[in-house]
C-alpha cells in the first residue's frame, strides 16, 4: 500500500511539473492590427517576416498573430486600439488620428520625400533627437515610422506640363497639406478615400487623382489615367505601435528582441519595401500606354516656391502650441539633406 502510495505521489508530482514547464513555454501571442488586405506590401515584405523572426529569435515564445483588412477595428481605429490594448500593435497612418501627431506632420509637407527609406530614415531619427516628436508617442511603444514614395500627379483627358496646366483641374487630395498645395496651384481640390478614386475617375467627379505608383496600381487607377506627372510632390506617413502595457509585461529578453528588430531597423525595412514597388507599379502603367511627364528644373522651383509658405505656416502653428516646430523643421530637413 505505500508503495503504491509512493508511485501515485511521484506520478502527480512529474505531472504537475510538466503542466508547470508546459504553462511557462507557452507562446505568448501579440495580436497585429491592420486595415490593409494580407496582401498589402508590408504585410507581405516586412510584418510576416519580422514576426517570424521575433519567433526564431525568442525559442518560438512569442508568436505575432496577424488581423489584417480591420478584422479587430476600423482603420481610423487602430492607433487607439493599440493605445487601450485590444490590439497589441498596430499599423495605422498619421492621418487616420488628425491633430494627434503635429511635429510628424512636418513629413507631410510637399517636396519632403526625397525616397521612401530615406525619408523613415529622417523620420525615426527626428524622432530620437526631438523631445517634442517622441512626446506624441509617449502612450504607445513605438516600433517604427515611414511613409510611402513621394506620390504625383495623374490624370484622365489633360496631361500636365506646367504649373498652368493644373489650373481649374479637379483632382483628389490626399491629405490637408495637399489640399493646400493644389488650391496654391490653382486646381480644385476633392477630398475622398482613395478606395473612392476609381469610381469618382470613371464617372468624371474628379480630372486626376495624386498617389503613388503603388497606390495607383492597387487601386486599379492606371486603367483610367492615361497621364502622369511624376514630381514626389507628397507622401502619407505612417507607424506601426505597441501597447505599452503589453510590451512592459514581457519579459527582458523578449523586450530586447523586439527593440532589436523595430525602431531604426524596421523602419529601414519598410521604407525600402515601399520604394522597391516603384518600378514594377511604374512599368506597370508604361505598358498599359500612360505617357509619363517630367518638369523643367525651372518648373519645378517654380512649384516648390509655392508651396514655401506652408513650412512657415506649419512653423507658426507649432510654436503657438509651445513646440520647438522651427528645430523640429531644421532637424527634418538636414537628415533629409535638404538644408
């Protein structure tokens, strides 16, 4: 009878050792919000990657499940669903919170890309060197800053040349700053989602629409244009953030193996994915017969002295608020080696 005693004793005991080690090396998952398809180029190229790195690096401990097209919130959602943790991280654009992100906005002035890897370089470093930039992120862990290359112009019936041409032109805007820009232009600005641009081009609501190669690719737009001018008038930018809660309660090397693979890095990464669809998007649209156009080197001055004002706009309304808005812009523009 104690011996038996004795095996049934040693047996409970090896099995609730092993339910402890089983509980302990269970994979913690973080879930990644997105409002993009699961096909979108940095889902693809960048997030599943990294998330299978951050797996590898961590023995299969952390395991980043992917909620891509809205699957836990609407786009314009999802920084906020990071910042009160029912998505863990999230990959939104700055322009989906208005007025939360005033010192990043400065990426978002006209002729502020010079490449998209480029540019989140700048981005993330401003960020480091900024006191004022890192405070708009201070509820969330950031994990990293972008945007896409600069985008350009892109019409249906008229080509565009010269500044001239672009007058009386009704052509979707992406965001305030170039709503800005074009009524400085003399166009006509028309504010929608740009999931709204191709019925909007078909129908003649809109002349042109500005976007990316990439976006113009996406969206099915190059069967409607048959005009481009590419000029990296403008870029929307954009973050991926943690929960801070969340990032905070793992333990210290999986922390380390997070900051090791974002921040500067991962960054990098999507900035170059970004830019590396360019050329196929491009070539994409020369095959279907859109005739690309360029500026003179006069033009394109001429462009850019119009749109001057709106740094020293966006100067004046940052230091109302008591942000160093004119550091913020010089930082900004000697990392992009505009100054």
């Amino acid at each position: 009878m104690k011996t038996r005693r004795m095996v049934w004793a040693c047996l409970a005991f090896w099995l609730a050792s092993t339910a402890w080690v089983s509980t302990g090396t269970a994979a913690e998952t973080l879930r990644f919000a997105t409002g993009f398809s699961p096909m979108h180029t940095m889902q693809v190229k960048v997030f599943e990657p990294w998330a299978k790195k951050i797996s590898e690096m961590t023995g299969g401990r952390i395991e980043v499940k992917m909620f891509p097209a809205g699957a836990l919130g609407k786009p314009a959602t999802l920084y906020e669903l990071a910042e009160k943790g029912i998505a863990d991280i999230a990959y939104t654009l700055h322009d989906y919170t208005p007025g939360r992100f005033p010192m990043t906005e400065v990426f978002a002035l006209p002729y502020m890309t010079p490449s998209a890897e480029k540019t989140a370089a700048a981005m993330w470093n401003t960020y480091e060197q900024s006191a004022d930039f890192r405070k708009e992120y201070s509820q969330v862990k950031l994990l990293a800053l972008f945007c896409h290359p600069g985008g350009d112009f892109h019409t249906t019936k008229r080509p565009i040349r010269s500044l001239d041409d672009l007058k009386g032109l009704k052509i979707r805007t992406a965001s305030p700053f170039v709503t800005q820009a074009l009524k400085i232009y003399g166009a006509i600005p028309i504010a929608m989602p740009i999931t709204e641009a191709y019925s909007a081009l078909e129908r003649g609501v809109v002349d042109g629409t500005v976007a990316p190669w990439e976006g113009l690719g996406v969206f099915k737009l190059d069967d409607l244009t048959r005009f481009a001018l590419e000029i990296d008038f403008y870029t929307m930018t954009m973050m991926v953030v943690m929960n801070q809660r969340k990032y905070d309660a793992l333990p210290a090397d999986i922390r380390k193996a997070i900051d090791e693979t974002t921040g500067l890095t991962m960054s990098l990464a999507a900035g170059k994915a970004y830019d590396e669809t360019d050329e196929p998007f491009k070539s994409r649209a020369l095959e279907k017969g859109i005739q690309i156009n360029t500026l003179s080197d006069e033009e394109m001055r001429r462009l850019k002295g119009l749109t001057q004002p709106l740094r020293k706009e966006w100067v004046e309304k940052g230091t109302a608020k008591n942000l160093d808005a004119q550091a913020v812009l010089q930082t900004a523009l000697r990392l992009l080696e505009m100054k």
